[in-house]
C-alpha cells in the first residue's frame, strides 16, 4: 500500500511541476514565435517549433496523468495507466517530426540565404534559454523525469529547446561579428539532430513497454533465481515480466510446489516471495501454484474460479 501511497503523491507533483511549466513554455513560445518572423531568423522559429511541441506535449503529458488516474473497471482492468505511455510515444514522434521538418526548411535557407535581424534574433534567443533553463530546473526539482516515461519525454522536450537557444544564440553573434547568414540554418539543422536523437530514444522506450517487453531497471535471471531459492518452490514456468506504466512492474507465472503443501503454507510462501521481489523493482506478482502431476497434465491449479484462465492474486 505504501506504493500506491507513493506513486500517487509523485503523479501530484508531476501533474502540478506540469501545469506550471506549461504555463512559462506556451506564453514565451508565442513570443517567440512573433520575435522570429520579425527579425527573420530560422533558428528562433525552429526553437518556437521547438517550445510548440514542449507545449504539446507538456498537455498530454498532463492530460495523460488525468487519465491514468481513473480508476480501474471491467473495460480496463489495469485501468488507465498506460495512457501515460501513448503519450510518451506521441512526444516522441512529435520531436522527430518537427525535425525533420526544420531541416528541410534549413536546407532551403542554405540555397536561398535570408536578411536577418541579428541584434533583436540575440536577445530573443538569450531570453528563451533563460526561460527553459527556468522550466528544466522546476521539473527536475518537481517531478521524476528519472523513472517516469511521460515525464522524461516532456523534460527532454525541454533540453532539446535549450540547445535550440543556444543554437541561435551562436548563430546570432556569428551574423552580427562576421556576416555568417548561413549560421542561422546550420545552428537549426545541429539542434534539430539533438532533437531527432531524444525523440528516437524516448519513442524506443515507449514501444519496448507497448510491446510488453521485460522492464529495463529488471534483471530476470536474479528474480528467477530469488523465486527459485524460496523453500517450497520446485521449479517456476511460464514466466512474464512486464512494465504496466512507468514505476509499475508486474510479473506472473507458474510455479510447482510439493503436492503436500498446506494453503497455509501456500500463503506465507507467496507473501515471502511477493515481498522479496519488491527489491527487484516488481511491485505487481501474480503466482499461479501447481504440483508436477498438474504440470504434466497441462492444467492449472486455480483457486476459488470458474475461468480455467483465471489468476488468483495475491497483492
């Protein structure tokens, strides 16, 4: 229960940190985006594309943490965790294609360079570090862009837009002490590969858990062998570790105990273990018991259900 307890007191200060840095990231992000088509600069509407994802995705990050709190049903009987998920992946398909895009405009300043007003592109582009440097440490100080996926996908929304102004900060002094129209573009096309990377890894990430693949903060053959090592335990089978949503894990399978064992014994047994991987970042088990003659015969051991393919949980 501390868990929960836990994991609801973080989804407050993410959902708070959230709201907050949304607020910053879209009323400077129009600013910006005026502040470049007036001194015509590419790398300032390359990093107001960049905040106008931040914004995006700042929103559905927040919106995903509204969802994922819902409680579960019997349409969802997870509930609505994974929500926070999906969002990751659209955070990241949405740094890569904004990146791509500002290199293929940056291709097209590179053949037809522009006048830029260099003075006005400077400020600017020094006020928008100022304003993600702001946002960067409110959400490193506020929320858990570690361990949270949804988060880190927003936060690195965030550091990618930093690069962006400091990219044009560059490109500005350049234009104005040397005469360098083409830093502009190439200051956008360097940020927008940074970017293009985030969006990969954070869109990697995300489709490992869609795709119930086995969470990477889990080593599998120390919790085979912790379950194993417990007494009473014959051997396990049919085993499936999997991330539910970012700081949840779960983890079912079968395992074969002696014929002679006791519910009670069962119990104590199942609560140890369940107990036990809690250390191993597994926070939901489902164990499904069975002697060697029910193995042999390909049928489960359930309890109390009428489902042959029905879990009994303990947690």
């Amino acid at each position: 229960m501390g868990h929960d307890h836990g994991h609801s007191h973080s989804h407050t200060a993410n959902k708070k940190t959230l709201t907050i840095s949304l607020v910053i990231i879209t009323a400077y992000m129009v600013i910006e985006v005026i502040g470049g088509l007036l001194t015509n600069s590419l790398a300032l509407l390359a990093d107001a594309g960049h905040m106008l994802s931040d914004a995006i995705s700042l929103f559905i990050a927040l919106m995903a943490f509204k969802f994922s709190s819902k409680v579960a049903d019997y349409s969802k009987t997870y509930g609505y965790k994974r929500f926070e998920i999906l969002a990751a992946v659209i955070n990241g398909a949405t740094l890569i294609l904004i990146s791509g895009y500002i290199i293929y405009e940056a291709i097209e300043r590179f053949q037809h360079p522009a006048e830029i007003a260099s003075s006005g592109m400077l400020l600017i582009a020094f006020i928008g570090l100022l304003v993600n440097a702001l946002v960067a440490w409110i959400m490193m100080r506020g929320s858990d862009v570690k361990d949270n996926l949804n988060m880190r996908g927003a936060y690195l929304h965030v550091i990618s837009d930093m690069l962006g102004s400091v990219g044009a900060i560059l490109a500005a002094l350049l234009i104005m002490f040397f005469g360098w129209v083409w830093a502009d573009p190439l200051a956008s096309v360097i940020v927008s590969l940074l970017v293009l990377r985030s969006g990969f890894l954070v869109t990697k990430s995300s489709v490992h858990v869609l795709m119930e693949g086995t969470p990477e903060n889990v080593e599998i053959e120390k919790v085979k062998a912790k379950i194993l090592n417990t007494a009473g335990v014959k051997g396990i089978h049919d085993l499936h570790i999997w991330t539910i949503t970012s700081g949840l894990n779960a983890l079912t399978c079968h395992a074969i105990v002696d014929e002679k064992m006791t519910i009670g014994e069962s119990e104590v047994m199942l609560r140890k273990i369940e107990h036990e991987l809690e250390h191993f970042n597994i926070q939901h088990v489902t164990i499904q018991l069975e002697t060697a003659a029910h193995l042999h015969d390909n049928s489960v051991l359930c309890v109390a259900t009428a489902e042959p393919t029905a879990h009994h949980h303990h947690h």
